[in-house]
C-alpha cells in the first residue's frame, strides 16, 4: 500500500514539475 502511495504521488510530482517548467521555460 505504502509502495502504491509513493508511486501515485512520485507521477504526480513528475507530471507537476513537467507543467511547471513548460510555463516557465526555464
């Protein structure tokens, strides 16, 4: 379960950075 949490939120976590830096074109 705690396996399954940290791969949901490390996803998250990616796909947000990847946002992230296409707004801000760093």
């Amino acid at each position: 379960f705690i396996l399954f949490v940290v791969n949901v939120l490390f996803c998250v976590i990616a796909v947000y950075r990847k946002d992230n830096y296409r707004h801000l074109h760093f």
